[in-house]
C-alpha cells in the first residue's frame, strides 16, 4: 500500500497562537505533569520506599524510564494489576506528549503544530496540529486516566498528596 504524501513543512507566517489556544497549550502540560507525578506516586506505593527515597530514583529519570519501572513493578502481578497495567499502556501510547514537548513547532492564530519524528525502523516526519478544543481533550484525557490510575493502584487523594509533601520537606529537612 502507498504512503499517503504529507503537504511540505509549513514556512514563514508562524504567529503567535491567540490566548485560548496558548491557556489549552498549558492545560495539556499541566494534565501530563500531573500524569508523571502520579506513574512515581505508583512507584512509591509498589516499592514502599519513603517518600524521599522514592523521590530520589524516580527524579532525574524520562517518562519512559519511569513509566517501565512502574509497569515492570506491576507485573510482578499481572492478573492482580491488570486494569492497572491497561491504564498505564494507554498514558504510555499518548504521542502526543512527545509532539508537543519535544517538537518542533510553530503556529497561527488558531493553532499550534509541532513535528512528529519517528525513528522506529526509519525516519518519518509529520505535522500534528492542535487547536484549542484538541488540547483541551487531551488535558482532559490526562486527568481521567490520572485519576483511573490512582485508583487502580489504591492511592488516596490524600496519600497522593502526602507522598508529595513528604518527598519535599525530607529534602529540605523541614
């Protein structure tokens, strides 16, 4: 089957995009932040480390490495953490946080568009474009599935929050 062709790179003309777009833009970094903070709560709940030493193996690390650890932990009961493990391949599939943090990009008024680069077994370039209500879904798609996360592995509000405030104040000793 023929690869379908992609329009040239867009050139010249980028704007900034308007403010619904830009607050959407963040939305969607914060959602994802809250993501990743949620794949180390799960390692600190899987490990029973302190909070700080959890904090300490888990913070100079990329999402990936992270997200491999927390799902290698869950495997070691896989039919127990099955819906778990389901949750936490569909945060690993989200490409688009890839686009959007490590893209190159550019925009107009009413969207932004960043690069999808793959190296899988050859290079492929394509550009993803995001407008307001696309963004706005994905933030909202990163919070359900931080939430379902939460659950699955028996972290509470609070014990989220807790292992966070630990984490910090054990580093700052106060």
């Amino acid at each position: 089957m023929a690869k379908k062709p992609q329009k040239p790179a867009p050139a010249g003309k980028w704007e900034l995009p308007d403010k619904e777009v830009l607050a959407a833009l963040g939305a969607f970094v914060i959602g994802w932040s809250g993501l990743e903070t949620v794949v180390e709560a799960g390692i600190y709940k899987q490990t029973g480390l302190p909070p700080l030493e959890s904090s300490i193996i888990t913070g100079g690390l990329a999402f990936k490495s992270r997200s491999s650890i927390l799902s290698s932990l869950l495997h070691r009961n896989p039919e127990g953490n099955a819906q778990a493990i389901a949750i936490l391949k569909q945060i690993q599939n989200i490409s688009d946080r890839n686009d959007i943090l490590h893209g190159v990009t550019g925009g107009n008024k009413n969207q932004v568009w960043f690069n999808r680069r793959r190296t899988d077994v050859k290079f492929s370039s394509k550009f993803e474009h995001y407008n307001r209500e696309r963004l706005y879904l994905l933030a909202l798609k990163c919070g359900d599935l931080a939430t379902q996360l939460l659950a699955e592995l028996d972290i509470s509000p609070d014990e989220y929050v807790r292992f966070l405030q630990e984490s910090h104040n054990a580093a700052n000793k106060l």
